[in-house]
C-alpha cells in the first residue's frame, strides 16, 4: 500500500501566509523534501526527516519524494509560495508522467498556497484588479527567445504582469532587456513594483515608472509587477501610495 504524498507551499515567508491545511499536511507527514531554505521555515518534530536539496534539483527530488510515497511513506514536498506556480507541483507531475505505472496509483494532495504576486499586490493595493499574467524570466527550462515573445504579446493585450526569478548571478541582463522590451510597447509612466520579500522582516517595496525602473532595484527574492496603460497610483500624504487597476475598462472607440 502506498504512503501519501503531499506538494505545499509554504507561502511567501511569514509564517502567518502559510495555510492551516498546509500544517495540516505538515503534521500528517513523516519525511520532507525541499530546497533547504523552505524546509526551515517549517518546525517538525523529532520523528520526522527532512531532506534538503539544492534549487536546482526539482526532478530528482521529486522522484525520491514518490519512490518512499511508493514505499508506504507519508511523504511532504515543500515549496515556497504556491506550489503550483513555477514550483514543485509541475515537477512532481512530470515525474508522475514520465515515471513507472506505480507511481500513478499514489495519493497525490497539492495543497495551495500564497503566491509572491499576491503577497506583494495586497501589500501595494490592488494592481491585480483587472486582467494578468505570471511570467518567469528563468531561460532554464525554456529559450530566451519564448520570452520576449510572451512579454510583446501580454503588454500589447494589456495584461498587467508579474514577473518570477527577475535576475540571478548568472542572469544579470534579462530584467533590463524585459524593460527595453516594455518600454517600447507600454508609456513611461506605467506603474513598476518591486515587490522584495513580502511580509518578511526584510521586505522592502517599492513603486518605479517603468520609463526610469532601475534594474539594480530587483534580485531573486523580488517579483516585480509591471502595469498596464491602466494602472494607475494614488499618492497619499504620510502613507505609502497605492497602486491599484481599474476593475472596468471602456472598450476602445474607434
């Protein structure tokens, strides 16, 4: 009989973000898989095991986490966030997908969480008011080239966007070719946040216009959400402005 084999996020860090069915989950479980840094945010118990991985290890750390849910354990893979949104739900399905015909029969709980978009629109305003997208700027698992595409297409239709894994060490460009891209499509003006480690001690934001958004303003602890022609900041004397979208937009006269 197989074990049962949770997917969780455990939000965007403060503790407070993470679900009580998440905990649940967490409670029920007996070994943990997960990058190190998401598995610290959880407090196990002394019977239970964690099991920490690099970031990069998505695949391989699924297929362990279903080879001991195969073999009658209770198994959690932890990620941060949601944890199917560019994490480890899609990575454990892939290897469901592609893996042995046991794997399929286990009892598979994603259980969903808070997302960095959300975190860093509710501590703005409301930016996410109207239509969106999530894109990742990662070109690990797809080509740079799919990306610039994605983002012409999305600004021309008017989404507002977030952007995922905005710059790295080994990525120091792509953010700044992102705005060179939006910059040609979208005013000046449009709202630009960067959104660092909501709700966290360490959380900083920050609202740009995207003719003068500074690259430098972003690392991987950031989504940055990029407005439309719509989007639109209220200033407000001794508070932080707010930035929120319109929820109705006219349609275009012609």
């Amino acid at each position: 009989m197989s074990g049962r084999l949770y997917v969780i996020g455990t939000g965007p860090g403060n503790p407070s973000q993470t679900t009580p069915e998440a905990l649940a989950a967490v409670a029920d479980a007996h070994e943990f898989y997960g990058y190190g840094p998401y598995l610290d945010r959880l407090t196990l118990r002394g019977d239970q095991i964690r099991q920490a991985s690099d970031n990069r290890e998505e695949l391989d750390r699924a297929k362990a986490a279903l080879q001991r849910a195969a073999a009658g354990v209770n198994v959690c893979v932890v990620s941060g966030g949601d944890p199917g949104v560019f994490a480890m739900a899609a990575a454990v399905c892939e290897a469901i997908d592609h893996g042995p015909a046991e794997w399929r029969a286990i009892d598979l709980v994603v259980v969903p969480g808070i997302t960095a978009m959300l975190a860093v629109a509710a501590r703005i305003g409301a930016p996410l008011g109207h239509d969106f997208c999530a894109i990742s700027l990662s070109d690990n698992l797809k080509p740079w080239p799919l990306i610039e595409s994605r983002l012409r297409a999305v600004a021309e239709a008017g989404f507002v966007i977030a952007l995922y894994n905005p710059i790295s060490k080994a990525r120091p460009w792509q953010l700044g070719k992102a705005f060179e891209i939006l910059r040609a499509i979208l005013p000046g003006d449009t709202p630009v946040i960067f959104g660092r480690a909501a709700g966290r001690p360490d959380e900083r934001m920050i609202v740009a216009r995207l003719g003068d958004a500074e690259v430098s303003q972003a690392d991987m602890a950031t989504c940055v959400i990029i407005g439309s022609a719509e989007t639109r900041v209220i200033a407000r004397e001794g508070r932080p402005d707010l930035v929120y979208t319109p929820r109705f937009i006219r349609e275009e006269t012609k």
